[in-house]
C-alpha cells in the first residue's frame, strides 16, 4: 500500500471512530431522556452520525481495495432534519423551570463538544489532502458537524440561560 494510501486510511479509521463515538452517544441520551421530542432529537442525531459512517466506511473498503477514492453519492447523505428539530427546549416548555433537565443541559453540552471535535477533524482532513473526493467529502462531514454543532448550541444556550435565571445566577 502507498504511503498516501496508509495515511488516508489512518484518516478514514479516525473518522470511524468519530463517527461512531457519536451516534453511540446520541443513542445513550436518547434513552436516558424521558422527553419524547428530545428522544427524537437525538435519535434523529444518531442516525445522521450511522450515516456518515456508512459513508466513510464505503471510502475505507474502497481505499484499502482499489486504492482509490470515490465520490460521495447525493444519495448517500442523509435528509437533513435538524431544523425541524430546533425547538425541543423551547420557552415555553421549560417556563415551569429546568430543574427536570439538567441531565439534558449535560448531553446538550458534551454533544456540543463532540460535533466541535469532529468540525476541526474534518475541516483539518480536507485541507491535509490533495484528492478531489476526499477533499469534497472531508468538507461535507465538517458541514454536516457545523450544522449539528449549531443546533446543539442553540438548545443549550436556551437551556442554560433558564437554568441560570432559575437558579438566581445573574453576572451584574
């Protein structure tokens, strides 16, 4: 195997890794919440992250096989959702206080990190590489993490902000 090769699949099994880290975690605070459209939110999270890992391992098994890189199809990438999932934490859900949610306030923040993490993985990836597909695909990933990190910080920053107000936390 050539050296570029070796180091886009090194590459390839990091974002593996990312990947299923993700959805491993999205799954876990669906389960662990008893709010329906927070379940449905990070369910839907979950299945964007098996997504991309259905598509980074298509790469990988062609790579190690061919040693060439494919172009994503269109259809490969999931149906973006998360717009509709904006409002899970609206105010009007937590007006009676956020005490029932701080286990949510936690995932919303570590998934923040978790997308953060994979946003500068892949924005590093696609500058580090020469290959057209890989470039177009490291750029879609770190779109794609860019829009959930987004979303994520949107609900936390709802979240935290009642929580602060509902603990009496104010900075002046």
């Amino acid at each position: 195997m050539r050296m570029e090769t070796e180091k886009a699949v090194g590459a390839l099994m990091m974002a593996l890794r990312i990947e299923q880290n993700g959805y491993r975690f999205y799954e876990r605070a669906a389960e662990e919440t008893e709010i329906p459209e927070a379940q449905s939110f990070f369910n839907g999270l979950a299945q964007d992250e098996r997504a991309h890992e259905s598509i980074i391992r298509t790469r990988l098994e062609a790579l190690e096989r061919e040693e060439a890189w494919s172009p994503v199809e269109e259809s490969e990438w999931p149906v973006q959702t998360e717009d509709a999932a904006g409002a899970v934490f609206s105010p009007e859900r937590v007006q009676n206080g956020v005490s029932d949610y701080t286990s949510e306030l936690s995932a919303l923040r570590m998934a923040f990190l978790i997308e953060q993490n994979a946003v500068v993985f892949y924005s590093k990836a696609a500058k580090d590489t020469d290959e057209p597909a890989a470039k177009a695909m490291y750029e879609d990933l770190a779109d794609w993490e860019r829009g959930h990190r987004g979303v994520l910080e949107k609900e936390y920053r709802l979240l935290a902000d009642r929580f602060k107000l509902d603990v009496g936390f104010a900075p002046f």
